[in-house]
C-alpha cells in the first residue's frame, strides 16, 4: 500500500509516521506462520543442545577427595568444601559426636545458598523461608520441589572422604 504524497502545507511529521496505525498492526498469517517457524526452529536447538551436553557429562565418575578431619568440625558445627567440582559448594554438617552429614549448599528452588541452624536442627535457606531435614536433606517447609542433593561420605580413622553425590536422596 503507498501513502499519497503530502500536500503542500501538511506538517513533515506525516511523510515519516503513518496515519494508517491500525493497517500496520495487522499480522499476515505468512508474518504469523514465520514467526512460529522461528521459534520452533530455536526451541529445538536449545533442546538439542541440553541433551548435548548431558551425554557429554561424565555421569557416576566422582572423585574421591578428602574433606575434613573429625576434629575439624565441632559438635552442632559445620565446614563449607567444593565438591564434585570446584563450582559446587556444599556443606558438611556434623548434628552430633558421632554423626557426620553433607549437602549440596545450593537449595533446589532458586539455587540460594543452605545454612545450618543448630537451634533448629535443619538447614534453612533465607531466601524464600525453605527448610530441610539435617538428616536426611528432605524437604520440610517452603517452596523447593525436591530434597538437598546429598553427598556420599566415608570415614577412614579421623578423615572424612566425599566419594559421590546422591541426587535422589529421601528421607
């Protein structure tokens, strides 16, 4: 469609903004159907790409790594370590003398950092008020959908080894 050429006199401003607003909001079923060829087209390669690179991560191969001696973590005290990888924290709890337990530090909701709150007895994440079971890392209030990832622990005299991660942990 082409405009008519302005009469003399008429403002500059409407050679350059349409008075036909309402044509141009009109979507052609091609503008339509190209747009959601489009994205389509995108969503499938971010989904390829996901399934990418989950084949490509090494599953079930962790490391076994020392993380604390027994006298480094006081009674309702914890310690903060990197495990499997240096990107992921995680926090070793030891609720009693005899009982040593570690968790992904990263709340499952919105990825905040856990604490330990020994009055308590759970690990509470301040952000949206989730809390989880010291025991067991199950959910016991608050919005995250599943339990704390839990790391696998061994103890060999006065160390403490991380030796894998169980993420379908639940009480």
């Amino acid at each position: 469609m082409t405009l008519p050429p302005t009469p003399p006199g008429d403002p500059l401003w409407r050679d350059e903004f349409s008075v036909y607003a309402a044509d141009e909001r009109y979507v052609s079923r091609r503008q339509f159907a190209k747009f959601l060829t489009l994205t389509s087209v995108g969503m499938l390669a971010g989904q390829v790409w996901i399934l990418a690179k989950s084949w490509m991560t090494p599953k079930g191969d962790f490391p076994v790594v020392a993380i604390a001696s027994a006298g480094d973590v006081p009674v309702q005290g914890v310690k903060l370590f990197r495990y499997p990888t240096e990107h992921d924290t995680c926090i070793l709890v030891r609720p009693d003398a005899e009982t040593f337990v570690a968790y992904s530090q990263k709340c499952t909701h919105l990825s905040c950092a856990v604490f330990y709150a020994p009055q308590n007895n759970r690990l509470e994440c301040p952000c949206h008020e989730g809390y989880f079971a010291v025991d067991s890392g199950r959910v016991l209030q608050g919005p995250p959908p599943r339990p704390l990832p839990r790391i696998l622990l061994r103890r060999e005299g006065d160390t403490i080894f991380a030796v894998g991660v169980d993420n379908q942990a639940e009480g």
